[in-house]
C-alpha cells in the first residue's frame, strides 16, 4: 500500500511539473551579443541585389545534315520525312544595371552572343526585353539595353584600390537557379595569361561563380560593383574555389567606348615588347625588377612619332606601374585612339618622361559574301600586331558571323581562325579571298578555342 502511494505521489508531481514548465518556443538569433549588434550582409545586399538581373537567350542554331537529305528523289524513295534544318538553344547567364536612367545593363559577351532574343528578368520579377548596344569579344565585355522605370544601379568602386583580403560578394544566377548571392575573398589581383580572354586582368575570388554567374556582380561589403563575374577554373564544372572577375575600371572604360561607337576602338603604340626578366635587366644594368622591355618599334607608328628606341623599359603609363608586357598591353588596349598618355621610362638606366598619341591598328578586313556565297554573312580580318592571337598563329580571323546568315548555319563562330582553305594555308584576307573566290565547294580548317575543327561547305 504504502509503495502504491509513493507511486502514485510521483505520477501526480510529474504531472504537476509538465504543467508548470511552458513549451518550447522555436529557436531564434537574439539582435545582439554583448551588447553589440551581430554582423550581417542583409542591409548592403537589400540595396545591391535589385541591380543585378538575370538574362535568358534564345538562338537558332543550323544542323549539319548529309546532303542526301536535300534531295526530294531520295527522301521520296526512302520514305524520309522532312528533317528540320536548325534547333533553338537557350542559356542563361546574369547582368548588372549600371545606369538606371538610361537602362544600360553590363554582361559577358559571351552570354549574349549570338542570340537571337534576350530576355531580362528583375530581380522584383519584371521581364524586359533587351537589345544589343555593342560588345567587345577580346575582353569579353556586352552592352545591352533595356526600356523600363524604376530601374537601380550598382554604384561603381574604384577597383585600382583592391587588396587581397578584402571581403567580397558575387551575385548572380547560378545553374538557372535564380538570384544567389555567395561571399569569400579576393584571392589574387591582376591575374593574366589565362588563355580565357585576349584582354585579361581579372579579380580572382573564392567566392563561389558557377555557370550562370557570367555577367553577374562582384561587390565589396559596401555594395559597390568591383567587378564582372566571367569565368572559373572547374577541373569538375562546379565551383572549386577559383573565380575569375573583370576590374570595374577596366569594365567602365570599355562600356563607355562601346556606349559611344558599339565596339572598342583599341589604341596601340607599335612595338613589340617583352617581360623585363632579371636576367635581363641584370644584362642591362637596368636598376628595375619589373616593366616592360621594347624588342622593335614599327616604322610610322604612335612609339616612333614619340621618340620611343628599342631597348627602352616602360615603368609607368599614366601613374600607373607595369609589371610586364601583358600588363602594358592591357593598359594601352584600354585607351581609346587618339588620347594621349603620358610613359615613364628608363632609357640606359636613366627616368625619362615622353608623351604619346595614341594610334589606332585598322586590320585588313573581307565580306564573306564577296567572297563565296557559302561565307555571306561573315567578316574576316588579319591577325594583327596588336592582336591576342599575334605570334601565336598563322591565320584569317573570322570578326564576326551575323545570326541566321549562311555562314553561321555552316558552322562558322565569331573568334574563330582559319587556318586553311581548299588544303591551302592562308594567313591574310588576300589569300583567303584568292582561294575563295569561285569554289563550288569549301574545305575549312579552323581554330576554335584550344581545338580544331574542319568544316565542309558544298
């Protein structure tokens, strides 16, 4: 009885207890810790993540087919249906309004090329349609536009001052997934000889960019645009922690050429130039460990109007040092023709100041459709000195392939190089019309990225 009670007594005082002590309550962050409020992103982002858009493309692409299937007989005979000739492809990829006012949006060259509309969606989830202002494929760098009213723009940062270990966020649209924002660091600055672009110098970040980031936001903790988000190292074809970004002020000053003229009107100086390596400056007693050294300067060029020799080392254009030659060939490809830079040079050892005008390099160029008909559509052009490609390979630039013209539903791609024609070599615009012209059919071998490729056109 008594074991009963003490039983019983329990029960009734556990009841008791359950009643007494409330229910949990779902868990949540308190505002602040130690009287400090805790560090958050939200407030910046709140304000930089209306300026970044996502962008969808729709383009026609020609499907290669034998050339029996063109033949009525035997598609009759056969019972062969009609095949259709071209696919549509959609891709995806991101922008960043940067004047709200006008509805400018920056891109990659990339995500817009070639297509034949494109669609801008808000990050409110209005969609616009968009038009091709220019872009640039060297620095793959586009101009689109779109018209609408309470638009918001990402102020631009001064990208010169980045350090690495400055504190960074990418914005994009990863994988089509839609708005995404990731955070890391800046892991390296001034990367070049990447083989991604003709023009690098890119922001290197482990924040994560992953396909459909292209044209997206890099904004240090500010919200301020630092860069545009281009390209990754993805051994996997996902983020491994290497991400690639174009400096805002390399960005601003190429938007604004394409924004006046629709492409980049890329000034040169005329020279060949090389690394100054220490071996070579130790041969020249040179009293420098970086800058550029002039190997041969072009006859009536900007370089031989200003006085510049071979030999001299370029330190500085504009205030601003020069590691190496791609340093000084990203810097003079930034200026637009005709201005005039100032050079900080080293000439027998000795500082010397020179002031050039910057010339502009005009490439020989050929319309595909005086060439062949089987090439309307298409602009060809030399590799020239100031060319990525110069000294690299022998061969005919294609500039540029108009959507939906023969020459695109033949296979050819703006950036391509053409090697040869017909199993002749060509390495000029001349040749390449001399083999051209009045072929019934065209053998082409071409260069397209690091592989190649050889197209037959009947």
């Amino acid at each position: 009885m008594n074991i009963q009670c003490s039983l019983l007594s329990a029960i009734l005082m556990t009841l008791s207890l359950a009643v007494a002590i409330p229910l949990p309550v779902q868990a949540a962050l308190p505002a602040g810790l130690d009287g400090q409020p805790l560090p958050t992103l939200a407030p910046m982002l709140e304000r930089a993540t209306p300026a970044v858009v996502n962008i969808a493309t729709e383009s026609r692409i020609a499907l290669r087919r034998n050339p029996l299937l063109d033949d009525p007989f035997f598609r009759h005979f056969f019972n062969i249906p009609d095949q259709p000739r071209e696919r549509r492809a959609q891709s995806v990829g991101s922008g960043v309004v940067v004047d709200a006012r006008r509805g400018y949006v920056i891109t990659n060259h990339h995500v817009v090329e070639g297509a034949d509309t494109i669609t801008v969606t808000l990050n409110d989830g209005r969609q616009l349609d968009a038009k091709v202002i220019g872009s640039d494929p060297e620095s793959d760098i586009a101009v689109i536009r779109v018209s609408s009213d309470h638009l918001m723009a990402l102020p631009l940062a001064d990208s010169d001052r980045l350090r690495v270990g400055d504190f960074v966020v990418a914005i994009g649209n990863p994988f089509g997934l839609g708005q995404t924002v990731t955070s890391g660091i800046v892991s390296a600055l001034g990367r070049t000889g990447l083989g991604i672009q003709g023009y690098e110098d890119f922001i290197q970040t482990d924040a994560s960019i992953n396909p459909g980031n292209s044209g997206g936001a890099l904004v240090n903790l500010r919200g301020e645009l630092i860069g545009i988000n281009t390209a990754i190292i993805a051994p996997g074809g996902g983020n491994v922690g290497i991400g690639f970004a174009i400096p805002a002020n390399m960005m601003s000053r190429l938007m604004n050429q394409i924004i006046a003229h629709g492409s980049v009107r890329r000034g040169q100086l005329g020279v060949s130039v090389q690394d100054l390596t220490p071996q070579l400056a130790q041969a020249f007693d040179i009293p420098a460990n970086q800058g550029a050294v002039i190997a041969q300067v072009a006859p009536r060029s900007a370089a031989a109007r200003a006085g510049l020799r071979e030999g001299d080392v370029i330190l500085q254009v504009n205030d601003r040092p020069i590691r190496d030659g791609s340093n000084l060939r990203n810097a003079i490809g930034l200026i637009e023709v005709g201005e005039t830079v100032r050079l900080e040079i080293l000439r027998g050892g000795k500082p010397l100041t020179l002031n050039v005008k910057v010339g502009e390099y005009t490439p020989a160029k050929a319309e595909g459709d005086a060439l062949n008909p089987r090439l309307a559509g298409a602009i060809f052009e030399d590799v020239g000195p100031n060319s990525p490609l110069a000294g690299k390979v022998q061969g005919v630039l294609v500039a540029r392939v108009e959507s939906g013209s023969p020459a695109a539903q033949a296979g050819l791609r703006s950036n391509d190089v053409i090697t040869a024609i017909n199993r002749q070599r060509v390495s000029s615009t001349d040749e390449l019309r001399r083999i051209a012209a009045g072929s019934n059919a065209l053998i082409i071998n071409l260069i397209r990225g690091q592989g190649e490729l050889l197209l037959v056109l009947r």
